[in-house]
C-alpha cells in the first residue's frame, strides 16, 4: 500500500470510527511514517534504531544476507508490513523445518497476530493506532507474500494476468514485467515493473512482493498468479474487494480502540459506517491511477469538512529533536518509536514461540 | 550488490589473473591440469549446492525442478571436466577455450535481456561477452601452436579478471519493490 491508503484512506477511516480531525491526522501520519522510520532516518534525529519500521533501498543493498543480518530484515519486514497470518501453518507434504518456517511468515489478514496488533494499541497513544492500522492494512495487500527474503515462497513466473472486467466475468491480460525503476507503471499495456530474478534463496531480491512488482499496492487491479508456494494452483486477487475490507475492517478496529465495541474480533467490517458512501469509495478504489492520493483526500475533506494537510515526514522532526532526554519519550515521535518498539518486540516473540528462528529473540 | 558480494567478486578476478600468470610464467601441463581440477570442483560445488537446495527446500516451489536440472547438469559437467584429467593438452586447451566463448554467449543474452528489461548499463556486458567469443576463437584459430593459444587465453582470463573488478567497483542498478 502506498501513502494515498496509509495517510489519506487512513484519516478517513479513523474520522467515520469517530476519532475527531485532529486525532485523525495524527493517526494517519503515524500510519503513513511506518514507511518512512528507518535507520537513517532515526540517526538523523538521534533515535533509537531498534524503532525502524522499514528500510531504505540503500539499506537494503548493503544489508548482510547471513543469519544475523536474514533475522534483522525478518523482524522488520515481518513486523510491520507482512504480518504472518498463521505461525502453526502445516503444509500437506513433508518438508525441511526451514521450508515451513518460512512457509509460516506468510503475510495473511484475519490471522491471530492481527488481532494482537490491534489489541496492543488498546489504551496506548494515537500513534500505537496508527502503527496498527497500517499493519493491518498491509495484511490485505501484501497477503501471499512472506516479509523474509525467499525465492521458494515470494517468486512468481511468467503465468501473471491482469483481469479486465468483462460482461459477467474477467478478460485476461498477460502482464509484462520490466526491471526498470526510472520508468512508471504503463497501466494502459499492463507493463509494469518487478525485482529482478535471483536464483539466490536469500537474495534481497526476494523479499516481499518484490517479484509482483507493485500490483499488491494498487487498489484498482484484479490480477491472477502462480505464487511459488501454491502447489500450482492460481491464485486470483481482487484489489478492490480487498481493500474495501481493509477500510471496513479499520474503521471496526478503531471503534474498538475507541472504546465503541468491546472487542475485535477477525472477519468483522464495519460496512455500516461505510454505508452511505459505498459507490464514492467503490469509485475511488477502482479508479486506475498510479496513486490516488487526491481522490481520498477530497473524500476526506468531505467527510470533516476540513483542511486534510499533506503528508509531511518532518512535521515533528524539530520537537523531538529539541527536547530534552526526559521529554523526548512524551513527544510525538516519541510515542511513536514506544509503540514501534512494542509492536516488534511483541511479533518477534510470537514468531520466535511458535519454534520460528528466523525473526531471533525480542531484546 | 552489498559490500561481501564485491568482495567475492573481486576475489575471483584475482584469482582468475593467478590462474593467467601461472599460465604465462609457467606453461606446463602440470598448471593446465591445476585449472581443470579448479574448474571441476568448483562446478562440482555448484551442482551439488543446487542439488540440495532442491531436495531442502525448491521442491515445494513452483518450476522447483529447474533448480534440480540445474544442478544436475552442472554436476554432470563437472564430472566431464575431470574426465579430462588424461587427455592431451591440446584438447584440454579446446575445452577451456569452448567454456570462455560459452560464458561470452550467456554474457550477451544476458547484456540483450538488460537492455531490454533493465535499467543502467549493457553495454559493458556486451562487449565483455563479444571479447570473450572472439579471443576463444582466436584461440582456436592457434590452438596448434600451444605456447600461443595458452597466451592468448590468458590475456582473456586477464581481461574477464578487470571487467569484474570494474563490475565490483560500480554503482549497481537495483530495483526493489518495497
């Protein structure tokens, strides 16, 4: 997902579950900076690195693809934007406990952790929330994909559609992959670019939907592939259905964290809040465009009746960085490198009770 | 490409420009030998390497089974280089002189796919699979004269040997999809 749905859809969901603009902003940006918070950001504001919540291309280059160096992009990636959906997961044959530990980092929506994540956020800061809402966002993009560096669970071939609707049904379209990172997505010829294949297991390469390109993170497209771990059998995704349940279901976790429903619950939407603006939402989902930043926020100013200010990454750079030792923690950066902490300590020892190595231990 | 994959990278070149010295200071059957043995183990490793990783982890995977014939086919070719050890040197020359201008044949399939697909340079690649064609065949072309031929091979193992520690050194291309 991308900040159009991190920020703006965001801010929109926290303001129909009832938290007020302000708090929605607040919510948001915390949800949107889940993408941004890395190491070289937290050095450039003097912060701890055990608070990042993603890594930079750069990082990534350089990052070491041994056991230690595996665990740390495991904690990360797994963490906060491919939440495994199922640590107990059994796969039919037998298989290495390798194969299955990463057959379980699966990122997957309505799984057991989700419901942790949002639990956790319960009478924490908005900026806990924000984490959560992005974390569950992102279990109904990136579901299929492992948050581990693995050929034989995150790779795709040449069997990979784009679906057209059509009549009563789909037309098929063959997606071209290129590897070209300076040239955007051709959606009118369904070019589109992906991480380039590695026959390297560990290859950062790898990690993720790198190999589907950016098509999990568009919420217009319907597409239909092999995914590596399937036993041949396709799988079909539909974007917009998908994200119209991630939306509901925010707005449901949300009311929860508010107080509103005593408990959160997997496989519950709040499509009823959602009601009276289904066909604009539908539209804005199914809109083909790269990024639909300014349809959400329109929809988002409909909806308050006030000013959505853009995303800005350094909005609270200076007070954190002016506070004093004592003061930084009830900062809004503060609060939000706690939850961020928390959160990952919380899914590194989940995955690593489950007899999962492959995130290590929570310090 | 991280700072250990350099690493490796240039430690190859090095060692492919001792294999060229050796060569040149010392052309005797015994230093052909050295490199043939060098060369089966190391595509020995390889097939066995892909071999495993099939059984551990790829047969689960989709189009896993390449990855199986992939190992075997470079194990077999391992096999074949070391069956070598015997043959005059001559055909042992041939055979090396064959694996450079294959290696130069994969370099512009994968230089065409590059510019194809892919951002950054090709033609790098390009032109190092042309040279490497071309100095197989001119080995060929003198592969009755030996003293020649190994010389000539040995300027293309030192010529392979700097285009991959340019390679090392280079800014690399890198399309992650985060």
């Amino acid at each position: 997902m991308q900040e159009d749905f991190h920020y703006y859809a965001t801010y929109c969901a926290a303001f129909l579950a009832g938290y007020s603009h302000a708090e929605s902003l607040d919510i948001a940006y915390s949800a949107q900076f889940v993408d941004h918070c890395s190491r070289t950001l937290l050095a450039k504001i003097k912060g701890p690195s055990e608070a990042a919540t993603t890594q930079l291309q750069l990082e990534l280059m350089e990052a070491r693809t041994d056991r230690v160096g595996l665990q740390d992009i495991t904690r990360i990636w797994s963490s906060f934007h491919f939440l495994p959906k199922d640590l107990h997961a059994e796969k039919g044959k037998r298989c290495s406990k390798l194969y299955l530990s990463k057959y379980r980092l699966i990122c997957g929506p309505n799984g057991d952790l989700v419901v942790r994540t949002v639990e956790l956020a319960k009478d924490k800061p908005l900026q806990s929330v924000g984490i959560a809402m992005h974390v569950l966002a992102d279990t109904w993009a990136h579901m299929n994909f492992a948050g581990t560096p693995s050929l034989v669970i995150n790779n795709t071939n040449y069997v990979f559609s784009e679906l057209f609707p059509d009549g009563n049904g789909y037309r098929e379209k063959q997606i071209n992959f290129v590897h070209k990172a300076s040239t955007p997505d051709d959606l009118e010829n369904s070019i589109y670019t992906n991480s380039l294949y590695q026959s390297s297991e560990n290859s950062i390469m790898n990690l993720g939907h790198g190999r589907a390109g950016h098509l999990p993170d568009y919420s217009f497209v319907r597409y239909k592939y092999l995914p590596a771990w399937g036993e041949y059998e396709e799988i079909v995704k539909d974007n917009p259905s998908d994200y119209m349940k991630a939306f509901t279901q925010m707005i449901f976790a949300m009311k929860y964290l508010r107080g509103d429903i005593p408990a959160f619950e997997k496989n519950m939407y709040d499509t009823e809040a959602v009601g009276p603006w289904l066909g604009r939402i539908n539209e804005i989902l199914e809109r083909r465009q790269l990024i639909a930043c300014e349809d959400w926020k329109a929809f988002g100013e409909e909806l308050s009746g006030q000013t959505v200010e853009d995303y800005a990454i350094d909005r609270y750079f200076e007070e954190y960085t002016t506070s004093s030792a004592e003061d930084k923690e009830e900062t809004f950066l503060g609060r939000f490198i706690r939850g961020a902490i928390t959160h990952k300590g919380m899914v590194i020892d989940e995955i690593y009770r489950s007899g999962n190595k492959l995130a290590g231990k929570a310090k | 490409m991280n700072i250990f994959q350099r690493i490796k990278k240039i430690l190859l070149a090095l060692m492919m420009i001792l294999a060229a010295l050796i060569f040149l200071v010392s052309p005797a059957d015994a230093a052909l030998l050295t490199i043939i043995v060098i060369l089966a183990l190391g595509l020995a490793a390889k097939g066995i390497k892909d071999i495993i990783f099939y059984f551990r982890m790829a047969r689960h995977m989709v189009g896993g089974k390449l990855i199986l014939f992939q190992g075997v086919l470079v194990l077999d070719f391992a096999l074949l280089t070391l069956s070598f050890y015997n043959i005059p040197k001559i055909f042992m020359l041939l055979y090396l002189a064959g694996v450079h201008a294959f290696s130069g044949v994969v370099e512009i399939l994968r230089a065409m796919e590059a510019r194809r697909t892919v951002d950054g340079p090709w033609k790098l690649k390009f032109a190092h699979g042309v040279v490497n064609i071309a100095l197989a065949a001119v080995c060929m072309i003198f592969i009755s004269n030996i003293s020649i031929a190994v010389l000539i091979y040995s300027a293309g193992l030192v010529y392979s040997a700097g285009v991959m520690i340019f390679d090392s050194f280079r800014r690399t291309s890198f399309v992650l999809i985060e």
